[in-house]
C-alpha cells in the first residue's frame, strides 16, 4: 500500500540509521503525529525473553505520572456492595453474571476489566474473548481486587497495563502528541524503568533488544535501548 504524501513528509524527518534517546524520540513523535487529530503515542519494546516460558512472562502496571489522555473504559465484574462502590468510583459498566454472559457473547467495548476474586471462577470462562485482547483480570495486574473501586480510581487516572506478546514484544502508550514532550519524556521512561526492573532471573543476554516511539498513523522512531 503507498504512503501518503503527509506519511512520506513524517518519515523524512527520522534521520536514517539514527537511534533516538527516549526524550528526543518522543520530540520528534510530536512534529511527526497527525495535524488533522491529536494523535496518541504509542512505544513497542522487543524484549530479549521467550515468552512460552511462564517464568519468563513479563507483565506488570505501572501509572503514568502524567495520565494516558484519554478517559479510560473500564468494566467491573462484581456484585453488592463492591459493585454499588465500583460505580460510584466511575465505572462505566458494572455487573455479575449479566455482565458475565454479555462479554462472552463478544463485547468489548472497554479498554480494561476488574473482577472481584469470588467470581473469578466464572470470569476466568471469558479467556478467549479477553485473553487475545489482553483484557483479562488478572491479580498481578491489580484488575483481581477486593476493592474494585481503587482499581478504577487508578485506571482512569493513568494507570496501564502491558504484557509481552507471543512475540516478545511489549506495547503501551505514553501519551498525546498534546502533551509537552518532557511529559511524553516522563511517561515513557515511568514505563521503561518498570519494565527492566520486572527483568526475569531466568532470562539470559541482552533484555531490551530494541524499540521505536510512534503515533497513530504515523513512522516508526527508533529508540536508542543501549542503557536499558
């Protein structure tokens, strides 16, 4: 498929060959976004671990000191009291069984999930409709909580949570091409120092092999990972 004229302009600007420390990259990010919308910045990692072994799964939260820039959708799986707390803490849907069936019949229309431990049994059915999309709760995660309601205070505050891929690759996003670049700069290296601590034991060699900075649409900035 071509690029566009606009595509074409933004790459111009990634000097060839060129690694990026992460405050230049997400710099660069902004001159490069979309200037019809305000685009998101998004980072993927590629992390020197096989992911097919389990103690080599890396997986973690982490808040951005600076919010994501968008209003986060979150679902809660919960009933009672903790439900009643979950939706006066601005949950967008809340729900047991209901919700439950609602899911499994394809919903996905949230960008995150909290669950109560005590239906978890039921919710862990839902793993191939949440599991592909990452949705799943998960205790490591904080999405498995008896307080759901902190759970969606912290995510509709900024809180993300990423986990590597089958192909070695963790994703997140940082941000808005709005935001200043020292708060881009903040965010992303909030999340690059929470990745090489969660470093497994078991992994061997170099851990952050390589990673770029982009926006929606937009060409890939290739980060500097020397010092990671």
């Amino acid at each position: 498929m071509a690029k566009s004229k606009a595509y074409r302009a933004a790459a111009a600007k990634i000097e060839a060959g060129k690694y990026y420390a992460p405050a230049e990259a997400v710099a660069l990010a902004k001159e490069t976004g979309s200037t019809k919308t305000d685009s998101t910045v998004e980072v993927a990692v590629k992390l020197g671990v096989d992911p097919r072994k389990a103690d080599q799964m890396v997986r973690g939260n982490v808040s951005l000191p600076h919010g994501t820039g968008k209003t986060a959708r979150v679902i809660v799986f919960a009933n009672g009291a903790q439900a009643e707390a979950a939706i006066a803490a601005g949950a967008d849907e809340v729900g047991g069984d209901e919700l439950i069936e609602k899911v499994a019949a394809g919903y996905t229309d949230f960008d995150s999930a909290v669950a109560t431990p005590d239906l978890m049994g039921k919710v862990g059915r839902l793993g191939k409709v949440l599991g592909p999309r990452g949705l799943m709760p998960n205790p490591k995660t904080g999405t498995v909580t008896p307080d759901p309601a902190k759970a969606v205070s912290d995510i509709k505050g900024g809180k993300i949570s990423f986990r590597v891929d089958k192909h070695a690759n963790v994703h997140f996003i940082v941000g808005k091409a709005s935001f200043s670049a020292e708060q881009l700069g903040e965010n992303l290296n909030t999340v690059l120092e929470e990745i090489s601590r969660l470093k497994p034991s078991s992994a061997k060699g170099k851990y952050v092999l390589k990673g770029a900075v982009s926006t929606t649409f937009g060409p890939g900035i290739p980060l500097d990972v020397a010092g990671l």
